[in-house]
C-alpha cells in the first residue's frame, strides 16, 4: 500500500514555525527542545514545519501540543510526529521509518506519523501513520553505528519499512484507528 503523500509548506507554514521557534530561550535553540531528542536545536525549525502542515492536513480535530511524549493531539490520540531532515527527492516505499529505542520504551503516545522535509523547506512528504502497538509488534532492531546500506545508525532504533505504514488519509477518514 502506498501511504506516502506530498504537501506543500507554505509561507504561512513558515511564518508560524519561525515565530514559534524565535519564542524559544536560546538554551533550547542550541540544545534542542527536550532530553529526548537526539538532534540539536537547528532540528526544531523543521520538526515545528512538520508538525504544523500535519495539523492543517489533518483539520479541525488535531492541535500541536509539544509534550515531552507526543507532539500533535487528533481527535482523543496522542500522536508523535518523526521527521527526517534534508531529503532531496521524495521518500520510497523501501526506506525505513525509525523510532530511537529509548524514546519507544518511555514516550506515552498512541501513534507515530512519519516525515521528510526537503532541505529548502518547501516540500513536506507524509510516508504514513501506524499505531505504537503495531509499531512495536512489526519493527526490526537496528544497533548503534550498525549499518543499513550506507545509512549509519545514530542511537539504537527500531524500524520498519514505510510500505508498512498506514495511509494518513485513512486515518484522517476515521478508516485507521491507532493501536
């Protein structure tokens, strides 16, 4: 099943991230937003984008919350945004979507949606959505520093392949429900 779709980001988009991410203290600026983050604070930008064209797709039940385990609240579910930066052509369907080990074991979320942003910030692809129980129940387990192809693994992380994921539009259509 093809779950990857594409969506603009808007100046709107851009605005609104921007404003939100110059409203930080420069500690998080420079360190990152919260312990859980194994990316800097030059992340935040994109992850704030990302976050916000997933909220304007998903409509007037989803709100950006920011905790330290989920970033997004749709309708009654928790749901945490992954992204990955920098890509330069759209994400396929053989790619991995990966959760840092640490964070599957503590976050208290219902579900992931994961993301790729290009590096000019104008494209965002949504490769799918899948429940925190079927997540942990179909991904693999990657090492720190092992390999996947020429990807290095950063943290110890589970994957999956994003032909696994559920379309965000069935999710958004009532037709996903996240387990």
């Amino acid at each position: 099943m093809d779950s990857i779709i594409e969506l603009k980001i808007e100046d709107s988009h851009r605005r609104k991230a921007q404003k939100k991410y110059d409203a930080l203290p420069k500690e998080i600026k420079q360190n990152g937003y919260n312990n859980l983050s194994y990316q800097s604070g030059d992340f935040l930008l994109p992850s704030f984008i990302s976050e916000i064209v997933v909220c304007d797709y998903l409509g007037e039940g989803a709100k950006i919350k920011n905790t330290k385990d989920y970033d997004i609240v749709c309708n009654t579910d928790n749901i945490d945004v992954k992204l990955k930066p920098n890509s330069d052509k759209p994400p396929k369907k053989y790619w991995n979507a990966s959760v840092p080990s640490y964070q599957l074991k503590i976050q208290d979320c219902h579900g992931y949606i994961f993301t790729r942003i290009n590096r000019n910030l104008t494209i965002l692809w949504v490769m799918g959505i899948i429940g925190k129980n079927d997540f942990k129940n179909q991904a693999m387990y990657a090492e720190k520093g092992s390999y996947d192809g020429q990807w290095k693994w950063k943290v110890d992380s589970h994957y999956i392949k994003i032909e696994k994921l559920q379309p965000l539009s069935l999710y958004k259509e009532g037709k996903y429900v996240l387990q």
